[in-house]
C-alpha cells in the first residue's frame, strides 16, 4: 500500500493469510478508499473478512468493515 498525491491510497500488492484468499472484487485505487475481501478457503462457517484501506498523516492504515452481504 502506498499513498499519493492528494490523500489517495494505492494498493500495490496483497497477500491474504493461511486459509484465505482474495475474492476478485478489489478497488486498488488511486483512490480515497482502496477495499478488498479476504474470503475463507474452505470454512463455511468463518465469515469473509472486508478491508477498506485509507491514508493518514503517518501513512496508509486498513481496517476490517463489516460484511454487508444478505447472503
């Protein structure tokens, strides 16, 4: 992740954690807002984990939002 001219964030690479992988659905950006999920490889049970991705003073920050899905 980096930030930019103007306040936006550009997600420049990702790798998800064991057991997870990133669903296709990723805004990179330049944006204000980059987003990507991280879905659960085989447990149905583990919800996705959303991400949206900013930049502050002291550089870019993410933190989890919640699922919106009414799967």
């Amino acid at each position: 992740m980096e930030c930019r001219t103007g306040g936006t964030v550009f997600l420049v690479s990702w790798s998800p954690a064991d057991g997870f992988h990133i669903d296709d659905d990723v805004t990179r950006g330049p944006a204000a807002v980059a987003r990507l999920e991280a879905e659960p490889g085989d447990d149905d049970e583990q919800d996705d984990l959303r991400y949206e991705i900013r930049c502050a003073a002291d550089g870019p920050r993410a933190r989890v939002v919640a699922d919106t899905d009414d799967d």
